[in-house]
C-alpha cells in the first residue's frame, strides 16, 4: 500500500463489503482502521488501542466479515451457518451497537449474524440462534446462559474478538472470559481492542493472544484533539443543577449528555431537569432494558434533548454528531473521565465537554483526571443563581449524606450490571439438583439401636405408659412427641 492516505478499496476487501461501505457514506478509513484491516485480513493476532470514537468496530467487523465470505452460502439450513465469529462486548447497549453495524457491514452477503444480551427474554434469542449466524455478538454473562442451555454452540468459532476489554475487566467478568475462552478452539485468530491499556489489560492479552500485533494510534489515555474540555466551579452542590440548565441553554446545545455518578442521583437531575423546561430523560441501570433501548432511541432521534446517565453509557453509545458531554459529577476513576467525554467528537468531528465541580473532594478527583490525560485544567468560576425552593431539600439530603455514598453506589454500579448478566447461571441446572445424591443420615427414618432398646427395656415400667404406642419419627425433629 502506498504512502498516500488509503481508501477501502485499497485494502482489498470482498466487493459485497465495498458496496455497503460506500452505501454507508464511507471514504477514507480512520487511522485505527488503516492500521487493522490489513493485519486482521492477514489473520493475525491483534492487540488494538484507539481514542474511542476512532472506529475500532469498524476496524475488525470488515476484515472478518470479508475473511468469513469463503464460507458463506445462501443455504436455508441452519447447520450451514455455525458460529464462526464471536464478538465480546461488556455491555447491552454496546453489544447491540456492534450488532447493528455488522449487520449493516454485512448487508449484501449470505452471511448471518445475532446479538444476546442479558436483560431482555431468552426466547426471541433462541430463535435467532437456532436459525444459525456466522457473526455472534454478545455479553459474557448471557453467552454462557445460552451455553449452559445448549443454545449455543461455540466449537467452530474460528476468530474471536474482545471489545472494550478494559470494561470488561472493571465489571468483574474477566472468569466469564475465561470460561468462554475455554470453550473455544485453540487454532484461532484473538483480537482485543479497548480505549485504554492498562497492566491488567496487558496481562489479559498475554494469556490468549499469540504474538499479536500491536495498534496504538494514539498515546495511552489520550483524548482527541478536537474536543473543547472546559472544568467550571459552582458554588455548592446545589448549585449543580442550575448550571446544566444554564450551560445547556447558553450554549444552545441541541443534545447532550450529562453524567451522574449515581443511579438516583441520574432520575433526580433528570426530573427536576423537566420541572426546568428542558427536555430530559434518565439511563441508568435500575431501568429495564426496554425502557433503556427506547430512552436511546428517543435521544438519537431527537425526541430527547438531555441524556442524564450513569457511566452504564459512558462506553459504546455512538449517537451520530452529538455535540457536548456534561460531567454533572466527575467521576471516581480517571479513565471513565476519557470515555464519557469520548462520546463527542466522534470521527473527526468536533465537540465540547463541560466538567462541574465544587469542594476539595472534586479538586482531587480533578487531579487524577489531569495526571492520567498529562493535561491541566483552566477552572473557571460559574456564576448561577440560588437553587429554586424545590431542589433545597435534595440537595441538602446530598450535602448532608456526603461523598461516601456516592463512591459505594458507583463501586457496586458495574457489579450490579455484571451480576445481572450473569444472572442464574452459577447455580447447578434443575435437573442435576434433582439428581444429587442424598445423605442417608437425613433421609434414612430414625431407628434405635440395640443399646437404646436394651435400655428402654430395662427402665422402670411407670416411665412407659401403656398407652403410649412406639412410633419411628425423624431424629431431627425432637424426638418422641407427647400426647
């Protein structure tokens, strides 16, 4: 390939895959993409780190898709269209994201592909897979849902990807991974791909990669360039609420996202949001999937102005030119900071993000953030009028309550999500349950023993009334029950 800056059709892709690209409004390739298409096409391993919003998915859905296309066949069977791809992704939404790109990817071939995910019915799932899908997207708890039911089947899976590995690893599923990876071939091609690389990401690419090549198109926890970081100092916390309003409307923001470190603190900003006049709505993870898959469709179409979420969001969203992030909290970990704010000024284009602060516990979360993306922030003084009468007692009950509960609600946020797409699936199957031996020494009746009856009877005839009749009952119950 030459130096000059490539096209799609450079890279040799399979002509069904060109024509949804250039259907899709697609040119050039971001410089993740350049850099992965050709190595993935080559069947290598791959270790990938791109700022978010680089296009990553992009980067390992067309070189499969185009790797997979020998295989592909219009055949009605299902038994034609094993599993021969399986994404990993840390998070409903962003598995289903995936899917509708891949899907889109793959508009004009044979090939099939499906998305599990936790949260939603199994049996619309089970369909799919019983249908067949070459591509198989899914979060780690509900694959092995599936697996444990014998709904799917991974002894084919020829290349398997980790998407936003770092995530994964933050929400505790890094055993889920292992059981997955256990189930697979050992002749197979591994990519992993994340926002950040930490030591433990790389010691999870050590364990099941083989000699991947590494990507790194920008330096570790770097942010893009084209996004505005402004970090403004309110008066006190209730405050907050007044400066998302003021920010929003002064800045004519059409959409935006603003972040809360809490689930409660997120449908509280946005009530009183909508008691402000401004069109908003929450996502977090106490809402049920389809309540969550209709709030992000409502906000993609406009319908919703504001996206108050948890950091459920921060990671995998792609709303198409959304213009500014609002960190109505900043968060706990640094590394959230790069990823909510990632979500504007996706490829190439511009965007704002807007951090809210008050107090010394926020000017230390401040300067991790500044350690971790090597970058001091300007704070600036926000000037905004006393909080209405009715955000008083809220925001006393926060002040009051303090940071400790925040932190232990976002620590135990991503344990929540993890434990719900595990769900069920530590516990043994019904029918092995029914099937576990017994202990006799519960389940045999009581009887007494040759000393027991000697005694008995030799005691003394009036202990023994005559009629009182010898029952057996359980030695556990309390013995001999009186009349």
């Amino acid at each position: 390939m030459s130096d000059a800056t490539p096209s799609f059709d450079d890279f040799g892709l399979a002509e069904p895959i060109r024509r949804a690209v250039a259907e899709l409004g697609y040119t050039q390739p971001t410089p993740i993409q350049a850099q992965a298409i050709p190595v993935v096409m080559a069947g290598r391993d791959v270790m990938g780190a791109a700022q978010t919003g680089t296009g990553k998915t992009a980067g390992f859905a067309l070189p499969i898709i185009h790797r997979l296309m020998p295989m592909a066949n219009a055949s009605a069977s299902p038994a034609r269209h094993p599993t021969r791809s399986l994404i990993l992704a840390p998070t409903r939404e962003l598995a289903d994201q995936i899917y509708e790109n891949v899907r889109e990817y793959a508009r004009h071939t044979p090939l099939r592909v499906a998305v599990v995910f936790g949260g939603v019915d199994m049996k619309p799932q089970i369909a799919a897979l019983r249908q067949g899908c070459e591509i198989l997207i899914a979060t780690p708890g509900r694959l092995l849902d599936h697996v444990e039911q014998r709904t799917a089947n991974l002894s084919q899976v020829q290349i398997l990807v980790l998407d936003e590995a770092d995530r994964m690893l933050d929400m505790g599923f890094l055993p889920d991974i292992q059981r997955i990876i256990n189930l697979l071939g050992k002749d197979r091609q591994s990519l992993m791909f994340s926002a950040t690389f930490s030591n433990e990401i790389r010691k999870l690419a050590e364990s099941f990669l083989k000699s991947p090549q590494l990507i790194e198109v920008a330096r570790r926890n770097a942010l893009a360039e084209n996004i505005a970081q402004t970090v403004y100092r309110v008066p006190t916390p209730e405050h907050k609420r007044a400066a998302v309003a003021r920010l929003v409307r002064d800045m004519a923001l059409s959409q935006v996202i603003v972040f809360s470190n809490t689930k409660i603190g997120a449908g509280r900003l946005a009530r009183q949001l909508e008691k402000d006049g401004l069109n908003a709505s929450a996502i977090h993870g106490d809402k049920s999937q389809q309540e969550r898959l209709k709030t992000l469709d409502d906000f993609k179409e406009g319908r919703i102005s504001v996206l108050v979420a948890t950091d459920v969001a921060a990671r995998g969203l792609d709303i198409t030119d959304l213009p500014a992030v609002i960190n109505y909290d900043l968060p706990y970990s640094p590394e959230d900071y790069v990823h909510r704010i990632g979500r504007t000024g996706r490829a190439g284009a511009s965007g704002i993000a807007l951090s809210l602060m008050t107090g010394s516990n926020d000017e230390r979360l401040l300067a991790d953030i500044e350690k971790l993306i090597k970058l001091k922030f300007d704070v600036r003084e926000l000037s905004v009028d006393a909080a209405p009468p009715g955000h008083r007692r809220d925001a006393v009950r926060d002040r009051d309550e303090g940071p400790a509960r925040d932190r232990d609600e976002a620590r135990v946020r991503d344990r929540d999500e993890a434990r719900t797409e595990r769900g069920r699936r530590e516990r043994p199957p019904m029918a092995a349950r029914a099937a576990a031996p017994t202990d006799p020494f519960f389940s045999t009746p009581y009887e007494p023993s040759a000393q027991d009856a000697v005694a008995t009877s030799a005691a003394p005839a009036a202990a023994t009334p005559a009629r009182r009749s010898t029952r057996p009952v359980a030695a556990l119950l309390g013995g001999v029950k009186k009349d």
